[in-house]
C-alpha cells in the first residue's frame, strides 16, 4: 500500500444520545473527542442522535401505513367523481 493516501480507519466508539447506548466498530469518522471504555481501551467517540436502539422503526414503535386511516380509500372516495367515463 501506498503511504498517505489511505483514510485513518481505527476502532471509534459510537454512542446514541438519545438512550446513551454504545458500540464499537472500525470507522474512518472523523472524531474530535476520545472515550475511555470499560476495559482501559481510549477510544475516538463519534456522538449520534440515533441507532437502531432507538430508531422507532427497529424497536418496533413505528405505526404502520395500513393502520393510519384507510388512506387509500379516502383517495378513491375523494376523486371517485373524476373517473373517466368511456
């Protein structure tokens, strides 16, 4: 490999604001900040207002489409007076 081309690519700590939930992956993120983890390790922090811990959609919080009102039948009930007559 070429030397100075390459992008930092390192263990970041990665953390979600919203509920504090934590993890560690190999990023190119750029940090200005470190963390010490549980184990000693001095770690990069990436801070996030989300992840899939907190997300609606993964923890299944997310209301469904379908269950919104009958949207699609509000439609048709609404332009039903334009349909093309033949």
């Amino acid at each position: 490999m070429k030397n100075g081309i390459h992008p930092n690519y390192r263990d970041v700590c990665f953390v979600d604001l919203s509920n504090g939930f934590k993890f560690v992956t190999r990023s190119c993120a750029p940090t200005r900040e470190t963390i010490t983890m549980d184990d000693g390790r001095q770690l990069p922090l990436f801070k996030l207002e989300t992840t899939s811990e907190s997300h609606p959609f993964y923890t299944g919080q997310q209301k469904s489409v379908d269950t919104l009102g009958g949207r699609v039948e509000k439609f048709r009930n609404k332009f039903a007076h334009l349909t093309i007559k033949k």
